[in-house]
C-alpha cells in the first residue's frame, strides 16, 4: 500500500504501508512501484470561499489523479475521486468512462447536507493500448 501526501503522516503504519511527502503534480508516476489494484483520491483544494475556483481546482486533481492512475493501475482495477460538484464535473466523469467499463457517483451519507462533496468511482480499468 503506498500514499501520497502533501505533509508528512502523523500516524505509525504498519509494514506493508508507506506514505510519501510529495506533490501529485510534480511526482513521477514511474517511481510509485505499481501495479495496483485501486488507486483512491481523497485531495481536496485548500479552498478560497470562491466556490467556482474551488470547483475547478477539485476538478484538476481529479484529471491528475486520473493522469497517475492511468500508469499504475492493473486492468480490471478501480479507481475513486473525490471531487467537489460543478461545471466540470461532467468532463471529469466522462473522462472516467474513457477508461473504465462503469462508472459511479456516490455521496456518502455522513456528508454535509451544504457540501457539494462527491465521489466518482471508476471500475474495471481498461487501459488504453496505443
């Protein structure tokens, strides 16, 4: 099992779990040792109040978590997003299916009833041969 974070873990895991201090945007998908059998995306932008720019930031980690995704994930893997609800949520669920042979929207029950909160989940992984 391996993380990615932007601050150091504060917690003690166990031997077969890593965590690394780095940015989703700078790391080199070569050094993350997959393949793996699900890749999950909690990031979240720290947010500004600006709703639209929150959106559309939500929105890029979500293609970049993807972006990585398609690198390490085996076939047939899946994949989860979280991602905050707006203009490109569409875009970012239709790039999704490009790779996936389903795809789901989820809001977990325990999320705020004000949130915009949502989860994209992506399963059966069919990687693009080119």
């Amino acid at each position: 099992m391996l993380g990615i974070d932007l601050n150091d873990p504060k917690v003690t895991l166990p031997p077969q779990a890593e965590i690394r201090t780095l940015d989703a945007f700078q790391v080199d998908p070569e050094t993350l040792d997959g393949p793996f059998d699900l890749v999950i995306s909690d990031m979240a932008p720290k947010t500004s109040g600006q709703r639209h720019a929150d959106q559309y930031r939500s929105y890029e980690l979500v293609m970049r978590a993807l972006e990585l995704t398609k690198t390490v994930l085996k076939p047939g893997g899946t994949f989860v997003a979280k991602i905050f609800q707006g203009a490109e949520f569409e875009e970012a669920r239709d790039a999704i299916r490009e790779v996936f042979g389903k795809v789901r929207t989820l809001r977990p029950k325990a999320t705020r009833d004000e949130s915009y909160e949502l989860f994209l989940v992506g399963l059966s992984f069919q990687p693009v041969t080119t």
